[in-house]
C-alpha cells in the first residue's frame, strides 16, 4: 500500500531543520519508545552534526527508534536485514583499484585513454564517470551502441573513442564485478528493490533534509519509500510563490524547483497520497533565523530581486573587507572572532568561516587559526598521501621496482616508522651520498669499505650495522616480489607482515595517544584513521584482487591508486569550535556570524568547469540523442548563484564579507560582483581595509591583542618602526610595559623583540684557544690565507670549526679539476723520468700518453665513478680529449721556448716532500710554517744561471691581479714562488732565479672568427686562447727563454719592436719581482699574527661584482644580511696599478696608508 508524501517548504532560514527536528521530537514525546521507526534522512557529511542536534535536545536521550541515517547507511541497514548483502561488499578504493588492474590490461585496445591511462589522477577521473553511468541507469550496451551510431555516421568526433572505451571498460567492470561483489554503486538500485521487505520500515515515518537534488538511483530509493513506509516529509529551500511559474534554468531556486517537480510526478506515477505542503515563514512574516537581523532578512529577500529595493537605515550586522592578500584576510577574519568571542561572549561555535575554495584557504586557516589560538575544525575529506604511512608503502614497493634507489630508500627511513632514529638515518644517507651507494650494494655479505683510511674505522662499522639492519627489515618483501606467478592476495600478504615486522600499528598508536595527550585531536583521529583506512584499502584489494596474477609493478600502481582515492572523514574533536567548510560540502549550523572569505571574481560565484572526461558539448550530444547524465558546466554555473544565496544566508546576526586584491604571486585580483550587489542593496555599507599590521591608531590597535604571542608579535614590528624613525601608536608602549610586568608573557615579548636587537657580530676567540684551534701542525696554506682575507669568519668556519659541506658522489667541478691534475701530473712525470719535455712528443705519441694516463687514473678516481655509466664514460672521452688538446698546447708552448718541466706536483713544508716549509717568526715570536703543492716547476738553464717558473692549473681561464694580491685574495702564485725561491736556492748551488708565475687553463676552447683561416692560422688563433697568464721576469733574456719567436703565442706580448717592455705587459722588474716577494711574506706573517690573535668577525668583502659569500657553503651559520643595518660589505677600493706598486712598497717597510 503507497503511503503519503509531504512537502516542507521555505526559504533559507525559515526553519525546515528545526521542523523536522522538531517533528521528531514532538512525535517521540506522544508516542514514546514504541512504534515504527523515526528516520532522519540526511548526506552523508552531515550525520554526525544532525545526529547531535537530534540527541541533545530529545526528552530520551538514548533511543532506538529515532535514527540518523544516510543514503549509504540505509542501504547497509536494509541490506544486511534483507540479505541483499550476501556477496563480499567492495568499496570505491577496492573497485577504483580493479578498474586499474583493467586499465592495464586493456591499454593496448583502448582508442583514446590509452595514452592518459599511466597519468595521475586519470583513474579516479574514470572511476567518477563510471559511476556517474551507474547512478544514471546507463549499460554499456548503450555506450557502445552510441559509439557505433557516431562511427558509422561518418563523423570523426572523439566522442566516438571515448565512448569505445568507456564502454570497453565499463562492460569489463560490471563483468569482473557482477559476480563476485556488491557494487558500491550499485547499492541504491539494491535498496530500491529490498527496501519492501524491511521489517525496519514498515510504518516508519521518513524525514528527508539537507539536499538539494537527488541521483536517478537516489529518486528510485524515494519512490521505494514512499510506497513502503507511511510518510515521508522532504524539505526543499524554495520560495513557495515561484510554483505556480514554469521553471526556468535562471530562477534562483531552479535546482530544488527541479527536484521538487521530478518528486512530484515520481509519486504522482506511484499513486502516492499527496499531503498538503507545509509552508514556512508565508511573505509576511520575518524568517525565524534573521529576526536578530533585519538587515540580513533584507538581503535573504532581495539580494537577487530586481529591481533593487536598497535599505534605507545604518548597516551594522554587515561588514565588507579588503585585504591585502588572502593571508590578511584570513588573520583579519581571526581577529573578528577573537573579538566576538571575548567581548561579546560568544562560543567558538555560534561562528563558522564559509569559502567556495577551500583548497585556497584550508592551510592559511589552519596556520593562523593555530597561532590566534582558535579551536576549530576544517570540514574537508583528508587526502592520505602525505601521511607517513602512505609514504612508507609506495617506498618499500618503489625499493623493490628502483632495485634499492636512494630516494626510496631515504624516503622510506625517514618516515619515523621504522625503528631506527633520525640521527641514525642522516648518518647512512650521509654515506650512501658520499659513495653513490645503489642497488644489491644494500644487501651485500661484505662490509661496506667505500671509504678510505682507518681514522674512522668505528663509525665506519656502526654504518654498516644500521645498512644491515634496514637491508634486515625490506629483504623479506623484496624476496617475495622476486617469486613466479604472484596475486594481489600473495603481494598484500608480504605487504602486511612487512608493516607488522616493523611494528606500524603499534608505532601510529602511540602517535595518536601522544597527539591526544598534547590536546591535537585532529591530529591523534588522523593517525588512527589513516591506519584503520589502510586496512580497510589492503582487504578491498584483496577481495577485488586476490586471485588476479599482478607483476610486482603493478600492484604498486594499484595501490597507488588506491592510496590516492583515500580520503580520511574526521569528526570534530570537540562540541565548541569554528567550523571551516565550503559551500558544496559542509552543512553549517544554527550560527550567529558567518565569515565568507574569498568573494573574488570566478572564485563566489565559481566559474564551474568541464569534466575531465566528456566535455559539454559531447554530454549535451548525449542528451539529445537520450541520455541523461549529470549537468554540464553551464548549468552547474547557472547554479552558482543558488550556493552564493546559501553562502550569505547561513548568519542569524552578523555577516562579514570579505576578498583578497592580490594571489600570492602578487596578481591583482577584482572583487566578486557579489560585493558591488551588496553595495547597491545597502547604499550606506562601507568597505573596511584589513590591516597586516597596526596602524596607530588606538581603537583598531585594540583589535591586533588577541593573545600575549601575536601582541609581543606586533609590539616587535611597532619597535621595528620606532628605530626607523616612525611615530608608534600609544597603545603598544602600555603592551610593552603590561607583557614585561607579567612573569609569565615577559619570555614571549623578549623573543620577540630580540630580532631588534639580535646582531650577528662575533667576539674574538681567546688567543690562546686560536692557537690550539690553528696550530695542530703549524702549518698553513696559501688557501686559508686566502680564505681569512676574505672573510675572517669564513675561514673560522672552515679551519676552526671544521665544517665541511655534504659529499655528494659525482663530479663538479672542483673534482674535475682534481682529475685532470692527476693525469697533467702523470704525464710530467713520465717525461721528468725519459728526461724529456713537452715539447718532445710529436702530436701522435702525445696522444697515446693521454690515453694511457686517463686509462690507469679512471679506475682508481673518486671511487671509479667515471665508470659507473654510460654518461661518465661520455664524460671521460671528453676529459681524453680536453687533456689531449692541453697537453698538444703545452707541446706547442715548449717547442716555442726554452722551459722543461723540473717537478710536478712539488710539495713543500710536508715530511719528506722535495722542498723546505717557508717558515715566518710572527710579531710575537710564534713560529708559523707555509705548507703546500706547487703544480709544476719548469727549468730553463744559461750558463751558470737557472731561471724557474711556477705554473698553476686552473678548470678556467684566470688572470692575476695585483690588487687581489695587495687585498690578500690572490696570495697562491706568489706563496708558490716564495717557497720555490727559497727551496730550490737551499737545493743548488748554482743561481737559480724566478723567471715567471703563471696560470694554465686546461678548458676547451673555442676559435673565434671573421672568416675563414688557413690550418697555421688557426693554430696560431688556438694557442692564443692557451696562452699563460701572470707575471714574467721583464728581461730580453728570460722573455727570449720564454718564447723565442715572440709572436704573443706562449703569452701576451712583453716587448716593443725596439725592445722595450710593452705598456700592460705581464712584465715586471726584477725589483718589482722582489717586491712582490717581500710583500708576500709580509702579508703572509700579518694574515698568520690576526688569524692566531683570534679574529673571527663577519667581514666578507666585496669588490666590484665579486664578494667573499660567491662560493661560501656556510651562509646559514654567519646569518650575514646585507639588508640589515648592522651588517655591511668591506669594499674594497679600486686602485690603479702604480698605487698598487706604491702601496705595496709602503706596506714592506712598515707604514704609509692602508686601503681597507
């Protein structure tokens, strides 16, 4: 026997909840525990808050026969009663993940998606339109016949591959499905049909709330209902006197006015007993929920009247706000409510905060609502993927697809889960780094001895205890993924005793107990939720797959998907919050203000967008060829003004609106034209401008002390302003004083003021601790005299502390360089050993020796990295002939000259290394040795005499600098000269004079030309780009050993054709040449007297372009800012080259002026 529907109808805020409710209420209280059962049905995200409505208020708190129920939970009801629920029920995730095991195997047979099918997200993008079909009664028999139709018509539209492969995988799905599972949605259509035999409806009274419309299957389970239970009662906001107008897709109620006719006829058909609708709130009458507020009735009634009927008094209920950007207007936002509820008395949840976006807002709001100290609770569906474990999965089956990649790996150790701690963790990865550790490396039976030496040898063997252990927990998976003929049940079993070897419950557990001891609900909810939706996703994958033969890689997409689609659905901890929701999701209670952030243009009202898989124009195609899916964009926009009149009706009594001008890129952003509706209804509504920060004034300045934190906060930024020379608002002097006096808040206002305050300037060190930290050997580098020029702090860092930068396996720069040393250095020594120079080997043999030399140095090199790729062994040809081209130019250069190599790689103040350490007696009597590695020493002999030059190799073209060298910056080549000055006179007992110091690029080069050259053109062009660079002795002697053709080749050219030194030639005197000698040694033992007096201050310098900061790896530890008062460059003047000479010369004996 049909039974009976009602109607209940009203505009917003004219109270259908509070009726149904009531009704309930009223229907409990006559009738009592006994009778047919009482429903309340609702969506899904709303249960839980109707369910606390309904409870709190009911005379019988505790009662069986009034439920709350949604679409889902009925099903599972009637279901489980009706035995419609006998086969295994599977999930969305458990059927989004079979449908990924279907995509796989059919990609090769599908026309379009085929392509998509490996893109993120193109699965649940699927799945959404799959189950569209299914709530909309649509058999893939007829998308396949709609595809067919379009096929033959002749018309090439990729409708037709779609809808060939939706069709395909559809009919796949309903066949793996059909007899194996309940499909999720496929359970209304089973609800429909079992709903007469449920002994739980018999007689019931049904109450339907909250929707806005339904799904065909939805109105299939309304219509069951109506012929099964006695009544059901549905509320609609509708406006009663549009009824008796036909429908049209612009009325603001369109979308209800369309449910209410479908329901209306749906029992017409059914012979349902139609009841006479009840009709909240007739025109007259001023709606229950804006009778605090006529301002906010005014706008209920008209805001989408026309033609406009303006409000003729004060505003005082509505505020519009601009803000800066959405961070302002959200802290402006928590600055209202702070005030509601402090001086107004307000509880947190008579206040919501409403957007059309969350994803714009919902991390901003957790942010600043964190640091106001607002209790609230976002009203969002929470993606998984960032949580540990999620993360800790897709790593350990990313080890077993990578073969033990280091991402993985360290992503998987740094999720905390497993027991190992993060101290532990950085030191492995630290190694693994540092080695390029990859692959069966992990599981090797050997130790792990990358490393050289045994100063470490402890450490060392911790290190290869903790790759052990992690190796111990992630084998056991890897040899399981390693076996034949494998099944989703197979691989979820290994995955499960992995996560239960590593104590992963028990782990989350203790993370929920202790978020919950520090009063972070949400957080202990997610980690016990997070858990128990993994399990719930395993068994899913499991009844859908367990039988399915998966290869290791496609489990792990599988479960990938799965991961992706879960989403945790949290509660709100606790009774007294604000809520954050959106408009589309969350269901707002009875509240006094609403706060809609984010009234921008496309943002309120939102500019709806085409679905992912059929676009408008192929639905609207289907519709006319009939059938039925969802709307399109269009008319979801069209619906837009009906979530905008539910968005600014939600307050009883204060309503704040508020935008954005600017995105976080800084991209001006336009106001909604809600906002100017608002100002053409309320003519006398002013436009507030949210403030970062105070402005002086005292009664706004009242506003920014919410809490002790953020007003020292704010006192901070107003000192900020004071020393700047601002004037600071009296308000902030009283803060200052009333937070000192208070025990408690003083610690706060002293952090917050100690940025003022703060300044990065070191004290010196002790003498006698700068000794013990410097003078372990007594020796010293041109490098770190270098490095304390620079900056004194630098070189703290480097040499006093010992910091050094994370070796990372691979090859830069410096590195290259260290092996193309090696090699230049092989090779020289090979000729020191035939007696022999470069200018000896004809261009064949030369290459034959470069060869040799980078073949026996590959192996041995950096852990035999040039060997580990087929990009390194690219990059070693390259270095071949990079090497090959060097030493052909430094054949060149000794054909041209007089000069043979004498050492290579010449170390001197080292124990037993071929020349003295250069050793200085320091202003207070400290000795101080000069320690180092010249690169080459090259001879030429006349007579009695023996002239010597020093050459440095570079990974670059470098010029020396005499002010560099003045500054100390560029002391390397002059140090290098003093001690070969000095050594090699100790060593012969002929007159052994320097003759040049020079750098040597080992670079590619490149010729450039005008035109074309002849080949001894372009060799001569080639050795130019070769030539030395530095300074030579500037005698028709020693120029003539350098380069006897003197044709600018083995350097710039020194002389005149009437042999007088060339102006801004690399020629200096031989008094010029002792100068720079004495000068050396002066600035050696003046850098060596401040490094051990202590001096550590931050000090980079800066000249021209080029400052000490260039190529730091420590500017965290020196916080140097340019930008704060306290912290500026040492610049360092230009000089001319004469004032270079003549401040040097000042500088050796004693006195004259200083330029730094």
């Amino acid at each position: 026997m049909a039974g009976a529907l009602r109607f209940i109808l009203g505009r917003a805020g004219t109270g259908k909840t509070y009726t149904c409710l009531k009704e309930i209420k009223e229907t409990l209280a006559q009738e009592g525990e006994e009778g047919p059962a009482l429903i309340l049905l609702v969506p899904e995200q709303a249960t839980f808050q109707m369910e606390y409505e309904l409870f709190t208020t009911m005379p019988r708190p505790a009662t069986a026969r009034a439920q709350v129920l949604s679409f889902r939970r009925l099903a599972r009801r009637v279901l489980a009663q009706t035995g419609g629920a006998a086969r295994p029920w599977l999930g969305e995730l458990g059927k989004r993940m079979v449908l990924r095991s279907l995509i796989q195997k059919h990609k090769d047979s599908l026309i379009l998606f085929g392509r998509s099918a490996s893109t993120p997200g193109f699965t649940e993008s699927l799945a959404h339109t799959l189950a569209e079909f299914k709530l909309y009664n649509i058999a893939p028999q007829e998308l396949a016949q709609q595809a067919q139709e379009l096929t033959q018509s002749g018309k090439e539209t990729p409708l037709a591959g779609k809808l060939h492969d939706l069709a395909l995988l559809y009919g796949e799905l309903e066949a793996y499905l059909a007899p194996r599972y309940t499909d999720p949605e496929g359970y209304l259509a089973y609800l429909a049909v079992k709903l007469k035999e449920a002994s739980l409806l018999q007689g019931a009274h049904v109450w339907v709330d909250g929707f806005t419309g339904f799904t065909p299957q939805e109105f299939q389970v309304l219509e069951s209902l109506m012929k099964t239970v006695a009544e059901v009662n549905i509320s609609l906001c509708l406006d009663v006197r549009d009824l008796s107008q036909p429908s049209a897709e612009a009325d603001l109620f369109h979308p209800t006015r369309e449910t209410y006719d479908k329901l209306l006829a749906a029992a017409r058909s059914q012979q349902v007993k139609l009841l006479l609708p009840l009709v909240l709130n007739p025109e007259e009458e001023l709606a229950p929920r804006f009778r605090p507020s006529p301002e906010l009735a005014h706008l209920e009634r008209y805001f989408f009247d026309y033609p406009t009927r303006m409000w003729a008094g004060p505003v005082n209920s509505i505020r519009e706000v601009a803000a800066a950007n959405r961070r302002v207007e959200v802290e402006a936002a928590a600055r209202e409510i702070i005030r509601l509820a402090r001086d107004c008395k307000w509880r947190w949840r008579d206040m919501a905060l409403v957007v059309r976006d969350l994803e714009l807002y919902h991390d901003l709001v957790a942010t600043v609502f964190t640091d106001y100290g607002i209790p609230y609770f976002i009203d969002r569906k929470r993606p998984v993927l960032h949580h540990p474990l999620a993360q800790l999965v897709l790593a350990a089956w990313e080890i077993v697809n990578s073969n033990w990649s280091y991402d993985a790996v360290f992503r998987c150790l740094k999720t905390d889960l497993l027991p190992i701690s993060r101290t532990d963790v950085d030191r492995l990865e630290n190694y693994v780094l540092a080695y390029g550790i990859r692959g069966k490396t992990w599981l090797r039976s050997a130790a792990w001895d990358f490393h050289v030496g045994t100063a470490h040898e402890e450490e060392w063997a911790d290190i290869d205890l903790l790759r052990r252990q992690v190796a111990s927990w992630l084998e056991p998976l890897v040899a399981v993924c390693k076996q034949p003929d494998l099944t989703g049940g197979s691989l979820s079993t290994a995955l499960w005793l992995f996560l239960e070897e590593l104590e992963v419950g028990p782990r989350l557990n203790q993370w929920a107990q202790a978020a919950a001891a520090d009063g972070d609900l949400e957080l202990a909810q997610e980690h016990t939720q997070v858990w128990i939706g993994f399990l719930g996703l395993l068994d899913e994958l499991v009844v859908g797959l367990g039988d399915t033969v998966l290869s290791p890689t496609e489990y792990a997409e599988i479960l990938a998907s799965g991961l992706e689609g879960l989403r945790l659905g949290l509660v709100p901890p606790s009774l007294d919050q604000v809520l954050v929701g959106s408009l589309e999701r969350s269901r707002h209670p009875n509240v006094r203000a609403a706060f809609v952030l984010g009234v921008s243009e496309g943002v309120l009202p939102g500019r709806a967008s085409e679905d992912a898989v059929l676009s408008d124009r192929e639905r609207e195609q289907l519709l006319e060829a009939g059938v039925e899916l969802a709307p399109t964009s269009r008319v979801n926009q069209l619906h837009e003004r009906y979530l905008t009149y539910i968005a600014l009706t939600r307050a009883s009594e204060r309503l704040w609106v508020s935008f954005p001008l600017a995105d976080p890129e800084g991209k001006a952003l336009a106001p909604s034209r809600v906002v100017a509706r608002l100002r053409e209804l309320f003519p006398s509504l002013r436009e507030d401008y949210a403030m970062a920060d105070p402005s002086g004034d005292p009664i706004e300045d009242l506003n920014f002390l919410t809490s002790p934190k953020l007003a020292a906060q704010h006192l901070a930024s107003q000192l900020r302003l004071a020393r700047a020379g601002h004037a600071v608002g009296p308000v902030w002097t009283l803060v200052q004083q009333y937070l000192y006096s208070q025990p408690n808040w003083a610690v706060l206002a002293q952090q917050a003021v100690a940025g003022l305050v703060h300044s990065n300037r070191v004290q010196p060190l002790p003498p006698p601790l700068a000794r013990r930290l410097y003078s372990r050997h007594n020796r010293i580098s041109a490098t770190r005299l270098e490095r304390f020029a620079a900056c004194p702090f630098q070189h703290f860092t480097y040499h006093g502390l010992n910091l050094k930068a994370r070796e990372v396996f691979g090859l830069d720069l410096p590195s290259l360089g260290q092996f193309t040393h090696a090699v230049l250095r092989r090779v020289t020594e090979r000729l020191l050993t035939a007696d022999r120079g470069f200018g000896d080997l004809a261009p064949e043999e030369a290459v034959q020796m470069v060869q040799e030399e980078v073949e026996q140095v590959v192996p041995q090199f950096s852990g035999g990295i040039l060997t580990t790729s087929p990009r390194y062994l690219y990059l070693t040809r390259r270095l071949n002939r990079l090497l090959t081209s060097a030493v052909d130019v430094l054949g060149e250069q000794g054909r041209q000259g007089c000069f043979r190599p004498w050492y290579a790689e010449a170390k001197f103040g080292y124990p037993g290394a071929p020349l003295p350490g250069l050793q200085f007696y320091l202003a207070d009597g400290t000795k101080l040795m000069l320690a180092g590695q010249i690169d080459r020493i090259d001879r030429a002999q006349v007579g009695d005499k023996s002239y010597f030059t020093i050459v440095d190799y570079k990974s670059r073209s470098q010029k020396l600098s005499l002010l560099e060298v003045y500054f100390g910056l560029s002391l390397q080549l002059l140090v290098y000269l003093l001690a070969a000055s000095a050594g090699l006179r100790a060593e012969e007992h002929e007159l052994v004079l320097p003759a040049g110091i020079f750098y040597f690029a080992v670079r590619e080069g490149f010729v450039r030309s005008s035109g074309p050259l002849s080949p001894a053109e372009a060799a001569k062009a080639r050795l130019k780009q070769f030539r030395l660079e530095g300074l030579v002795r500037g005698e028709a002697e020693v120029v003539q050993l350098l380069d006897q053709q003197g044709g600018g080749t083995v350097m710039a050219p020194i002389l005149n054709q009437d042999g007088r030194l060339r102006k801004g030639s690399p020629a200096v005197s031989e008094e010029q040449f002792e100068l720079l000698l004495d000068f050396a040694a002066e600035k050696v033992k003046e850098i060596g007297f401040r490094t051990l007096k202590g001096e550590v201050q931050v000090a980079p310098y800066k000249l021209a372009d080029s400052t000490a900061c260039d190529y730091c790896d420590f500017p965290a530890v020196c916080q140097f800012d340019p930008l704060l008062v306290s912290n500026a460059y040492r610049v360092l003047p230009k000089l001319t080259g004469d004032e270079v000479w003549q401040a040097m010369q000042l500088a050796v004996k004693g006195g004259g002026p200083k330029y730094e």
